[in-house]
C-alpha cells in the first residue's frame, strides 16, 4: 500500500521529532493503513561511535517506538497500549547503512481482539531485524507490547 498525505506528514513529524532524529535514523515509509513501517539507519558522524560502526543505542533508537504507535493507532481508542519490555541481540557491528522493517496484519489485530476481549491485559512479542542491503542480520530486537481493552468509566 502506498502513502498517502497523512502517512508523508507522520513520517515527516517521525523524523523531525528530536528524540526520534537524535538516534540518526529515518523513517523511510509509512503505509497508509500503517501497516507497514521502514526505518533506515545510515553510518554516519552522528551514529558512528569509538570503533567506527553504529552504535548500539542508536540501533535500539532507532526501532524502539513503532510497534506500539502501530498498535495504539490500528486498535483504536478502545485499547490501552504500551511498551513492556525489549531484549536487543547484536549479531554484527554495523559498518553500513541498515535497514528496518515493521509489518502488523489483519490476522494480528483479530488476535489480539480477541484476546483482549475479556479485559484481561496480554502480552505481544514482535521482533523486527537491522539488516544491511545484502540481507545479512546486525541486530534483532523483541518488544513486548502490553495491551488491554479499556474498562468503561461510569
């Protein structure tokens, strides 16, 4: 699915946003069903630490708020959504340009509607890798994304 109008413009507060600019990265795209989300995140000055490749900071940084933002937006207003946990793997250091991918479908939703509906909170598990442009793993990072279905107030 292409972007739209409204996904160019939350990409462009993405990358603008200085806690989110400050880890060096860029949002690259956002589907206008914000399904899918891409995140590149470039060697450079800015993200190159003593050893001469991206510091592991900057690769957590750079993937650490999508998966619940895509949550918070897909479910709704109906769901209490936040990040729990995250574990990072470093596999190599990154001495290139990475590259990042987040994908929810339609299936996720459903399950986790349907696990929620009781009100009980669950937890989700989404790992997402940093890959360099010949498909070879740098990091991987699991997130543990908390939801629940919002009690009525009355």
């Amino acid at each position: 699915m292409p972007e739209s109008f409204a996904s160019r413009l939350l990409r462009w507060r993405f990358n603008l946003f200085p806690a989110y600019r400050g880890t060096g990265a860029r949002v690259t795209f956002i589907a206008d069903d914000l399904h899918e989300v891409r995140v590149r995140l470039p060697l450079s000055w800015r993200t190159k630490n003593y050893v001469g490749t991206i510091y592991g900071g900057s690769m957590y940084g750079a993937v650490d708020p999508f998966y619940m933002i895509m949550l918070i937006r897909l479910l709704g207003p109906d769901y209490v959504v936040w990040d729990k946990a995250a574990t990072v793997k470093f596999r190599k250091p990154g001495r290139s340009t990475l590259h990042a991918t987040f994908r929810i479908d339609d299936d996720e939703l459903d399950a986790i509607r349907s696990a929620a509906a009781s009100g009980d909170p669950i937890d989700r598990y989404y790992t997402v890798d940093l890959i360099d442009a010949h498909g070879v793993v740098h990091a991987s990072v699991e997130k543990v994304v908390y939801v629940r279905k919002r009690v009525a107030e009355g």
